[in-house]
C-alpha cells in the first residue's frame, strides 16, 4: 500500500487540504477569489464527507468495538450540522453579510470535527481496519473521482453570481 491508497492518509490529507482553504479564505480573499476558494471548501467538505459516511465509517463500525461506534455515531452528527451549513453556504454568495460568519462557524465545526478524528477515530481505525486498509483506499479513491467529477459539473452549471 503506498500513500495514495491508504485511506487514513487520505483523509488527513484532505483535512489539511480544507485547513489551507480556510486559511486562504480568512487571510484575505476578495470577490472571485473568496466565491472561488469558497466554493472549493465546500465541493472538499461534501466530498470528504460521503467518503467517510459510504465507505469509510460503514467499515470501521463493522470492525470496532461499542466505544468505536459512539465515535462514529458523534462523527455523523456533526457531518449532519456540517452538511447543513454547506447546503445554505451553496445558495449564498460571498457579498451577502451572513457568508462569512457562516463560514467562520462551518470552519471551527470542522476543525473541532479534524481534532476528534484525528486524535480518536483514525488512530483507532488504522488497528481495527489494518487487513482492509489496501482495499478501503482503492475504493475511496475511486468514489472521489466520481464525487468530484459529479460535484464540478453541478456546481459549473449552477454558479451563483454576486
């Protein structure tokens, strides 16, 4: 397994990736550019999320024991606030007065959602998945070509103007 299918390090990958995106978001992006960098938090949040809810979790609950699946079980809940947030995000454009503090608020749900992964669930997955890991990757690989192809075709034909 080298680095591109494993699928721990897939997901933290995406997790620094998402960091950088806010960064660039909060350090001062105006106009096009905040709409662009925006949009592309939100097309890596939707992703990074079926990921996880299709492939990722469904085999780690399979796997763990009772404290794994309440890690799970909290992971959904905040991927349901998470999703919430993208979903009224995508109908709004950056010029609007409720975008950015909605973005704050996505940006620290998130971040205190990476911590909790990244400091309980994935450790744990890593043991608990370690004879599945080659094929778990190769599987979220492939469905993150889909999404991503899905979701720039969408989100092309329905950019919002502001």
């Amino acid at each position: 397994m080298n680095a591109t299918t494993d699928p721990i390090q897939m997901l933290l990958d995406d997790h620094q990736r998402v960091r950088d995106l806010f960064q660039q978001l909060q350090s001062g992006g105006q106009g096009g550019q905040a709409e662009q960098v925006a949009r592309q938090i939100l097309m890596e949040l939707q992703v990074h999320s079926k990921l996880e809810e299709e492939i990722f979790y469904p085999a780690f609950r399979q796997q763990g024991n009772a404290e794994d699946k309440e890690l799970i079980a909290e992971a959904y809940d905040e991927h349901a606030e998470v999703d919430q947030m993208v979903t009224q995000l995508m109908g709004m454009g950056p010029s609007e007065a409720q975008f950015m503090p909605m973005m704050r608020k996505l940006q620290q749900d998130v971040e205190h959602h990476v911590q909790e992964e990244e400091t309980e669930m994935l450790p744990k997955a890593r043991e608990e998945l370690r004879g599945q890991l080659d094929r778990l990757g190769q599987e979220m690989m492939q469905r993150k070509q889909q999404l991503m192809t899905q979701l720039q075709g969408s989100m092309s034909g329905s950019t919002r103007q502001t």
